[in-house]
C-alpha cells in the first residue's frame, strides 16, 4: 500500500519534471548579464560557487528536505525578477521562489534542480503612511525589520510569529501565515491591500494599490495570498498595520487537566474582551522541551507541580490601569472560583519576564528541533479535541511498538486554542519510513474525521500535497488545477508543490 | 551547648521605581531629563536584592529570617513596585512617599531623590528600628540588601553612602552570599575587575548585588493576590525627619550623537589608505 502510494508520488512527481529543463551554462552566462555579480550564485561555468555554499539554500529548516539546485538568483528590483522569469518562462526552467527559508512543509526548497530565486535583496520599504497604518515594502523584507521600522510610528505589524527573525513578508503573504497574533488582527487576507507580482510569464502584475475598499470585480491578490508560490513571484505587498497596543501584558496559567482548556478560553474571553490579543495552549511535554532547551525561564517546581498543560494569556490595550485592573479581576475570579479551572499562574512583572514568557510559547518549534527530527502536523481541529488528538496519536505509536528512545521519542501538542489550530508534533531519533507509514493517513484521517484542515497555515508545501483530499473536495482541487494551468500553464512556478 | 542566635535576622530590601530598560529613553522637549511617561518597573538590580532575600529565607530554616521589608522612597505609582517585592515573598513595606512630580513628561529626575537623601532617610528609618526595639515592635535591621546602582541616574552610590552613615560594613557588587547565622557573618563574593573577591564581615552589614548573583523569580498569582493583604506603612520623608531637597542641580540633559553608519571600501588597499587617513599608523 505504502510503495504503491510513493510510487504513484513519483510518477506524478516525474509528470510534472517531464517537460522542464535543467539550468545550463548558458543559461548561467545570461543571468551574469541581467543581474549584478553577487546576485548570481551558480555551481556551473561561468561563475562557479562552491557547492556548500548553496547548501542553506538547498535546505529546508528542518532539515527534511534537500534539493539540488546548481543556481541561486538573488535579484534586486521587480524589472530583474521579470527579467529572470521571462527567461525561465521561455526556456522552460522551473523556478522556487525563496524567501527566508523557514517554511515547515518543504515548500521553499527545490525537489529537483529548479533555479532558486531569492528575495533576500529585496529588502526596502517603500512607503509607510503613520496615519492610515499602510505600510508597502519590498517583498524580501523580513518581518521583524518591518516591525521595528513601523514601531517609532506606534503601528505594529498585524503578524507575529516564532520565525519572525528570519521570515519574509513575501513568504508570510505566500504561506498566508497565521501566527500569534492572528486572533486579534485576522489572517493577511484581511490585512495585504494590495500585491505586486511577477506571473509566471514575467509579466508584472501591479496590484500594489493602498485602498481599504476597492470592490471592482475578482479580488486577484486573494489567489497569491497562500499560493506558496506556484502562481507567481510576490515582489511587493502593501499591508495594512496595526496602532500599537499602549499596554501589554501576559500570564501563564497551569491547568490541572486539558479539560478545562475550553471553560477557560469561554470565562477569559468573556471577561478580557476587547483587550484578550492571544490564548495559547501549551501541553506538559511542550513545556518541558521548552524548558529543557532554555527557551525563556522556566516556572519554579511548585508552580508546575500536578500541571497537565498551560495557557498563554495576552493581554493589548490602550490604557495600563484599565488593563490591569481587568486582568487582576480575572485572575482573582479564576483563584477563587468553587472549583478553579487553573491550578496557579505567573503574571510577568516587566518586560523582560513579558518576554521570557513567551519565550517558552514561541520557543516550543526552536525545542522540537533541537531535541530531534519533528513530524509536524499543523491542523485545525475543534479545541476540545486536541488531547484527545495527541493522546490517539501516541497510543497508535505505542501499539506500532514505535514509542521508545530509539523511535519516536515525545508526542505533543502546543497551538492556537483560539483559532482552534493545533501543532502536533512527534519528535523522532530520526525520519523513517515506518514512522512515516504509522502517521500517515492516521492523522489525515483523524482530522477528517473532525472535518478539520491538514494544514491551518504552514501550507501544503511538498509535504502534504497527497493528503489535500482530506481537507478539500473533488470539486475543489479541480478549480485549483484549472487556476494553476490558467497562470501557468507551462508549469514551472514551483511544481509538485501544492498541487502534485 | 551550641550558642544560639540572640535573635533572628530583619532583613531591609530598598527598592526603586524606574523606567523599565526594555524602553528607548528619549530626552524631554525642556531638556531637563527624559521622557517619564513610559513603562517603569523595578530596577533590576533590586528585583535582584529581594530575589535573594527570599533565597536567603529559603535556604536557612525558616524561621532563622524573622522578616523580609522592602522599603522604597518615591512618588505614589512606587507602590507597584512593593507589590511586585510582596508578591515575590517580602513580608511587609513601607512607602516613604513622595510627590507626584508637577507633570509627569518634563519632569526632570526631580521626582527621584539624590543617593544621599536615600541613605539617610533609610539611616533614619534603620534607626527608628532600633529605638523602637523588637519589644516596641520594631524590626532592628540586620542585613540590608540593595541594587549596586539603579537603572536610571546610574549614580551607584547609595549602599556605600549608608555604609558610611551607619557605620556598618560593606559588601558591594555580590555574586554570592553565604551566611552564617551563628557566627553573624557573612561571606561575599564580590565581582571586581578581571576576577572575584571573597570578603567576610560581621553583621549588620551593607549588600549591593550584581547582576550575576540570581535570577529572580516570577510572582505566582497566589502571590500576587496575598501581596495585596500584605501590610504597607506609609510615611512622609518628614516623618523620619529627614530632608530630600536636591544638593544636585541638573542643567541641561540632551542625546547623546547619532552614529554614523560605517562606510565600504572596495579593497584592502582602500582600507589602509582610510586607516592612514583617519592617523592609525602600523607599529
Ligand atoms: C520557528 C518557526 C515558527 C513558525 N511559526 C509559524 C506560525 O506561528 N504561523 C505560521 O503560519 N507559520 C509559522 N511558521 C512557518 C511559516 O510558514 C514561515 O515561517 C513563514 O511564513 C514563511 O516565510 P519565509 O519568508 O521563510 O518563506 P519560505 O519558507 O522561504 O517560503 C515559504 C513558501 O512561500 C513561497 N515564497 C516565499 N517567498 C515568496 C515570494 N516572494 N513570492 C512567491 N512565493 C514565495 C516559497 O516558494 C514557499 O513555498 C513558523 C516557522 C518557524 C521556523
């Protein structure tokens, strides 16, 4: 069942490759032309970079997938990326686009030898408007330097995730990615304005406008947002950000069972309200990897004691008393209820514990892969499932006899209880193909069950192409071809990603 | 027989309210300090200091700390920062309040006291402890512990002026304290330059902590919520009969220079050209 199943992965794979062409000294020779030296890395003649340094290129973050790619292009400007595209459009050579690299699903990284093009060098900010909040920058701009860029204007970036040092607003739009910040400010296809694309012919496509309301016809930027860049090359974004929160704050509650995850996130919603900007759930063995690889100070002993699982509280507001006197309210309520739904808590007092608390939340994907080789399943699912889900999993490795220090070392769950997206993990000694054969479809199946998503917003990537049928009908994946042969119809926009 | 202790240790934990150091400090349009509308928190180096005398607590019997004050002396939001000292396991505080300084943005470092004036108001206080006696409910002062400087005027002056007022010894910048309550002493390790000191002095005495000594601990809710029915004592400076009228007179506060960013140069013989330019000579 398995090698049939792989089998017809590598049919459909080699179907896509059939009609595309490897990159050639030529080829190499000519992008020396369009681009400037440093924006040609290539292992072929005429420029012939060594190969390890393509291999952070070549990688993916977790290390699970390796392409082969002779040539990295690292353009500056939308004109060199067109050029770059109408290059490869004519000669049929397949491209990934690549941002900062830290996609979970194998997405950024080729299958093959498809030419990488990098956006890193497209870092610039165009404009920023303080009083509208509408910021528009260059698509290789990486997050964290937006948010520092927006932040003397009191505006933040409507996004926020673990990656943020690295991640690229080209590839957060790309991704659509969630993040924990998505429960106050809503996913991108809210907050992107507006996009500038380089479609797969290396046409420009100039979607670049600032407007909050703009209902003339099909909303096109839409397509790109979450297409993992099988549509086109995103070169600039305009995205509408956020007035700073004048006050924050954060707790970490300790639960004594998962069941009181749900009561909890309906008393904190009721009570914070407006101010309630996250709600993130952590269980036990998440925690203690967090801990273990020094991701933001732990809890004392006696604060974790009989814990089964934790939450994340955040508060954001615009004024410190009234935000604090909510949140002492709740916590007061939560302590002397009858029957409290948390064991204790700690409330940071300063921002530096306010960070080290989140440390241990966003921490958690940094833990899994220091502490081994991660099976990631990104999925929604009803909140009040998600022990039940972590709990089935491990038990089906148990009974596969693959629970053990040699196989599967940790099962856990850690995620956005709000957006009822759950991250299971399964932490290996190494990726095998009988762990592989264990959870696959078992989880897939189990989020169909639940009529869940297989991917809440790492994407589809090269991952999990053949387990779209459990999140999407017939009906559906049929359009999706027919877009993508519509924008692409010589297929060489990151195939045998999304779609096989 | 073993000599038991005469009596348990009072430990005294000063505090300060300052701008918290995650903030940009930007200088005030008057020029006269900076900008004190923004996110305060305890100075670190105190949080540091009440750390470590619940630790103290913790690691001796506990009844061997009869008592564990913090005591600050600044305007009326200071209070927050002895609730964060209680909810950390100080028993109790005293808040020697001050004004709130006339407007809070352009205020100038007016609204925080000079060193001197906290050394002698916490000398008055001290010595208010022990007149009173343990018999008059007083808690005479065995061990002070307080930051090596604060975060904001980064004068670093006061535990070593309230040595001198007091008399006692000193033990600054501690990276370790052992203490010995039968001999009542202790043994610090104090950072210095290019190493560390071990120093042994006799109680009552005078710790200023460094930043490597502990980390200090999150407050739990339960804690927190105790915290609040923890008793506060609130005085006037006058009440101690101390005056804090500055000594110090603050004429002008600006920024410090914009950096220029770094040029490029194109080859190393660029580059010593540069070097030779701007007077670096080989040797
Ligand atoms: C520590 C960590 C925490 C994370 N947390 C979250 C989280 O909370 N929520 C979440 O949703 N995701 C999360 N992710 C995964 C997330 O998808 C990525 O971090 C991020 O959105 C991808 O941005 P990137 O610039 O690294 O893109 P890459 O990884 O470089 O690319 C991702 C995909 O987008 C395509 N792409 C990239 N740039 C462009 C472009 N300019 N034009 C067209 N296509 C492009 C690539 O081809 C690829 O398919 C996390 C990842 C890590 C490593």
């Amino acid at each position: 069942m398995l090698s049939r199943r792989l089998f017809a992965r590598c049919l459909s794979s080699r179907r896509v490759f059939s009609t595309l062409n490897p990159v050639t000294d030529s080829d190499v020779t000519h992008f020396t032309r369009i681009l400037s030296p440093s924006s040609v890395l290539s292992t072929l003649s005429p420029v012939s970079t060594p190969h390890d340094e393509l291999d952070i290129y070549n990688t993916d973050w977790m290390g699970k997938y390796r392409g082969k790619s002779t040539t990295v292009l690292k353009p500056k400007t939308t004109e060199e990326v067109s050029e770059i595209v109408k290059w490869c459009h004519d000669k049929r050579i397949p491209i990934v686009p690549q941002g900062g690299n830290t996609g979970l699903v194998g997405g950024s990284v080729p299958l093959k030898d498809e030419v990488i093009l990098s956006l890193a060098n497209m870092s610039n900010v165009r404009s920023f408007d303080p009083v509208s909040g509408i910021l528009v920058a260059d698509a290789g701009c990486i997050l964290q330097s937006l948010t520092d860029y927006v932040a003397p204007y009191d505006h933040i970036m409507p996004l926020d995730l673990g990656a943020k040092g690295s991640c690229q607003i080209g590839g957060n739009v790309s991704t659509n990615a969630g993040g924990l910040r998505l429960l106050r400010y809503g996913s991108l296809h809210g907050s992107v304005l507006g996009l500038e694309v380089v479609l797969p012919n290396g046409t420009i496509l100039d979607q670049l406008t600032s407007l909050r309301k703009d209902n003339t016809g099909y909303d096109l930027k839409q397509l790109f947002i979450g297409a993992e860049g099988t549509l086109g090359v995103i070169t600039g974004v305009s995205i509408l950000t956020a007035p700073a929160p004048q006050a924050s704050n954060n707790v970490i509650l300790a639960l004594p069972t998962f069941d009181n995850v749900v009561p909890l996130f309906k008393t904190v919603k009721r009570q914070l309200s407006e101010i309630l900007s996250a709600f993130e759930f952590i269980d036990r063995t998440a925690y203690n990897l967090a801990v273990k690889h020094g991701q933001g100070r732990a809890l004392s002993d006696e604060d974790v004691e009989g814990a089964e699982c934790f939450i994340l509280v955040e508060t954001s507001g615009g004024r410190r008393e009234h935000d604090e006197e909510k949140l002492a309210d709740l916590l007061e309520h939560l302590l002397e209820a009858d029957k409290p739904l948390i064991n204790t808590g700690v409330l940071a007092q300063n921002p530096a514990q306010f960070s080290s608390l989140w440390a241990l939340r966003e921490g958690v994907t940094e833990a899994v892969s220091k502490e081994g080789k991660a099976y990631k399943y990104d999925i929604s699912v009803p909140a009040a499932t998600f022990k039940q889900v972590v709990d089935t999993t491990r038990d089906h490795l148990r009974s596969k006899g693959l629970l053990n220090e040699d196989a599967v070392k940790h099962v856990l769950g850690y995620g956005h209880v709000g957006d009822g997206n759950l991250h299971l993990n399964i932490v290996a000694k190494a990726y095998t193909p009988e762990i592989q054969a264990a959870l696959e479809p078992f989880v897939y199946e189990i989020v169909a069950s639940h009529r869940g998503s297989v991917s809440a917003e790492h994407g589809i990537g090269a991952m999990k192409t053949h387990a779209l049928p459990y999140s999407k009908t017939e009906v559906s994946i049929a359009l999706m071809r027919k877009i993508k042969e519509l924008f692409d119809p010589r297929g060489i926009m990151n195939p045998g990603k999304v779609l096989e | 027989m073993r000599p038991s202790p005469s009596r348990l240790l009072n430990i005294l934990v000063p505090v300060k309210r300052a701008v918290d150091y995650a903030v940009k400090i930007r200088v005030n349009s008057s020029q006269t300090g900076v900008d004190l509308n923004v996110k305060h928190s305890m100075n670190p180096f105190d949080e540091i200091a009440v750390e470590e005398a619940i630790r103290l607590r913790e690691k001796h019997s506990p009844s061997t700390i009869s008592s564990i004050q913090a005591i600050t002396i600044g305007p009326p939001k200071s209070i927050d920062t002895l609730r964060t000292a209680l909810a950390m396991g100080a028993d109790s505080a005293v808040h020697v309040e001050l004004p709130e300084s006339s407007s809070s943005s352009d205020a100038a470092s007016s609204s925080s006291p000079e060193p001197l004036g906290v050394a002698k108001t916490l000398k008055a206080w001290i010595d208010k402890q022990q007149q009173k006696g343990e018999g008059g409910g007083g808690k005479p002062v065995d061990l002070v512990i307080l930051g090596k400087q604060s975060i904001d005027d980064d004068l670093g002056q006061t535990g070593q002026m309230l040595a001198g007022l007091l008399g006692w010894g000193q033990a600054t910048y501690a990276s370790k304290i052992e203490l010995d309550v039968e001999k009542k002493e202790a043994k610090v390790m104090r950072e210095i330059d290019g190493g560390s000191e071990e120093v042994r002095v006799k109680l009552p005495m005078i710790v200023t902590t460094d930043l490597r000594l502990n980390e200090p601990r999150y407050a739990s809710l339960p804690n927190i919520m105790k915290a609040k029915k923890k008793p506060v004592e609130k005085l006037k400076p006058s009440d101690l009969g101390v005056d804090l009228t500055p000594i110090m007179e603050t004429l002008k506060v600006t920024e410090p220079p914009k950096r220029v960013g770094g040029g490029k140069v194109e080859s190393v013989d660029e580059l010593v050209e540069k070097l030779k330019e701007h007077g670096f000579t080989a040797v």
